[in-house]
C-alpha cells in the first residue's frame, strides 16, 4: 500500500481553510475594477506596518523589486560595492548589478547559515584595496532566521554601510521581540507563494522609518512620478503590486499569527525527533524563526536523500550552488580567504518538508526516512 507523498510545501490546506475568505475578497476587487493600486493596496500596507512597527510599508511587484528600488533610491552605481552573502537565493547579488555596482561576496556561519561579521570586515578592507566604494550590505535572514543585527548593525554603522535586510524568508520572524521589518535603513521582503507569507503571484513590500527613503521608493514603483501620473521626476520602473494580491494576502493575513506558530510546533517536533542523529537547524539566542525551510547538514546528504525519495518524502537542496560559483557571477570579488563555509553547505544542507499544516503522522514518516538514510 503506496501511502500520499510527503510534499515539501502544501498550500492546498491552507487554501481549502479560508477559501470562503479568498473568494470573497477577490470577488470584491471584480466588483470595484480598480486592479491597479486599488484600495486594498493602502489596506495590506497599514497592516502589514501595524505587524511589523515599520513606520512605512511600500508593497511592490517582487521581492526581487523590493530589493532594487531600495538600491536605486541609494543611488547606488558603479564603483560601489554591496555585500552579500555567498549562500543564499540568487536575487541579493542579482539585483546590485543591475545598478551597475559590484556584488562583493563574503562568507556564512557554519550554524545559523545567515553572513558571517569576521568575513565581512575582511571583505571591506579588500574592496577599499581594489578601489571600490564600500557602500551598504544586504544580509539574508536565511530560511526564515533573522541575522544577528545586534552585531551586524553597529559594524555596518562603523564601516558607513546602510543595512538593506533581505527578509525575502523571515517575514514573521523576530529577534529580541522584534518583528522583522526594522532591522537595518531598510527591510525587503517577499509574498511568492511558496514563502511563509505568499500570495498567488509574485508580490514584494519594503518597510522602512526613514520618509524620505519611503517617498523616494513610492515615486520609483510608478515610473518615478512626481506629483501626479504624468510628471516623472526621475528613472524608476513599473514595480506595483496588483490589488488582486494584496486583496488575498489581506485574507492570509487572518491565519498568518496561527500558521507561525504551527510552523514553530513543527519546527520542535523535528527537533526532538532528529537532533540525536543529524545536525538540526541552531537558532541564535533572542532569535525566533519564520521557518520558511528546515534545513539538516548532513555528511551524507546523498544516502539521505535517496531514503527520503524512496520513502514518498520531498526534499531540496537550497542552494546547490554558492553564487560566486555561478556562471553569471564569476567574476564578482570574493573576500580573501574564500567562502569555504558556503562552498560546505552547499554540499551537506538537505531541507525537510516544512509548512503549517504537516501533521504528526506525516512528520514521523520524514523522521523515520532520514534516521534510516543516516544509519
Ligand atoms: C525569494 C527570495 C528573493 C526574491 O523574491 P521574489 O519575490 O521571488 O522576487 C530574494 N531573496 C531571497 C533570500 C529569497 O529567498
């Protein structure tokens, strides 16, 4: 008897739970038309501001988006340099390109997989060596972990650095009881569908407390107009979010609380079933996580993974690929030294099925799977 797959991600659940919820706030926007920046827009961003404490929420049409209309509103360009981390989604490094700047990849920590402080130091004194301008860092809060911005915000302040914080993961997370959305100048994040808080399409918001960063950034989504539709005051892009979107994240935003703290339920029940036998995701102290992914390291990923397949359970392997080995960013500078950290992860992180609907039963089947690859 062939039991259901275990799948990585499941959205059916969630969707079958509020569907009434959905339909109806799509069914509204049919009924008022206005698709483009319609009322639900201000709605999701006084919300999403009220979760956060972000004094303002400016929602866009990715995260991607979200990530570079902070970077133009910097004026960021060439000859400066943007930190990234090597291990994450290709995005952050991505997106200081198409401002004609440098991405300057540095390296991880081997526990919480979020940007290492030591290599970073290195990473600045280097850029200043080949005659770049080091100008702002993007930590990744990856899968779901917020950085360590006790550490990392005094160190960027005495380099001059502005914080962009990719939290394209995190959305919902906290450290010290802070929400993320106010770590750093500015916070970018991401509403894909298959991230802890997705719309159905693509979707983005940045949250700052700086106004005049947030007027510049509501002027580049619309073509960067001036005072009406017409008057376009500098080179921006098309970067809305359509009011569909927001409309159906305003309705996910009704489970949103409840879906957190069901992924942190799952998230401990990995914990109690898995930490004798492989290492199991660390949290920072005062950190709490968004669990978009539960990442294991493992020796031997191959075995386990191949235990997991022939046992119905879903896996993946985030990221195959650190970014300064990718074709595309080559020739991007790495610190001195390397990104050894990375380039290990790379081949030893394994992420389990991870969403806020998993079950007991189907848990213990992805535990049972991963003890018998590592035996
Ligand atoms: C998903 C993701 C992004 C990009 O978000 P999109 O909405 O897909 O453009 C950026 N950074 C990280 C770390 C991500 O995981």
């Amino acid at each position: 008897m062939a039991e259901n797959p275990v799948a990585l991600i499941d959205l059916t659940t969630q969707r079958d739970r509020i569907r009434s919820r959905i339909d109806a706030t799509i069914a509204k926007v049919l009924a008022h038309g206005r698709f483009i920046m319609g009322p639900e827009i201000e709605e999701l961003e006084a919300r999403l501001c009220a979760f956060t404490g972000a004094r303002h929420c400016i929602s866009c049409s990715s995260g991607t988006d979200a990530l570079a209309l902070h970077l133009m509103a910097r004026g960021v360009g060439p000859g400066d340099a943007v930190f990234v981390p090597d291990f994450t989604f290709v995005s952050t490094a991505e997106v200081v390109i198409w401002l004609g700047a440098t991405p300057y990849f540095v390296d991880v920590l081997p526990d919480s997989f979020n940007i290492d402080l030591t290599s970073l130091e290195v990473g600045i004194e280097d850029a200043r060596k080949r005659g770049l301008h080091p100008k702002g860092v993007i930590p990744v809060d990856l899968f779901g972990q917020p950085v360590d911005y006790r550490t990392l915000l005094p160190l960027a302040e005495r380099h001059g650095l502005f914080v962009l914080s990719d939290a394209a993961q995190s959305f919902g997370a906290s450290l010290d009881g802070q929400p993320v959305g106010r770590f750093g100048e500015a916070t970018a994040t991401s509403f894909y569908p298959s991230k802890p808080l997705g719309c159905y399409g693509d979707g983005g918001a940045l949250f700052t407390d700086d106004d005049d960063l947030a007027d510049t950034i509501r002027s580049l989504r619309i073509h960067g107009q001036g005072t009406s539709q017409y008057d376009n005051i500098r080179v921006g892009m098309n970067g809305r979010m359509d009011t569909l979107q927001a409309a159906i994240l305003l309705a996910k935003m009704d489970v949103f609380s409840e879906e957190l703290a069901a992924r942190s339920e799952v998230a401990t029940r990995y914990e109690e079933s898995l930490h004798d036998v492989v290492q199991t995701p660390r949290l920072t102290e005062g950190a709490v996580s968004a669990w978009a992914q539960y990442t294991l390291v493992l020796e031997q990923r191959d075995k386990v993974r191949a235990a997991c397949q022939a046992a119905g359970v879903a896996t993946a392997v985030y990221y195959p690929i650190p970014l300064s080995r990718q074709k595309a960013y080559a020739n991007c500078p790495c610190v001195p030294g390397g990104v050894p950290v990375a380039e290990r992860l790379s081949e030893t992180v394994l992420s389990l099925p991870m969403h806020p609907y998993l079950d007991q039963a189907a848990q213990e089947r992805v535990a049972a799977a991963v003890r018998k690859g590592v035996a």
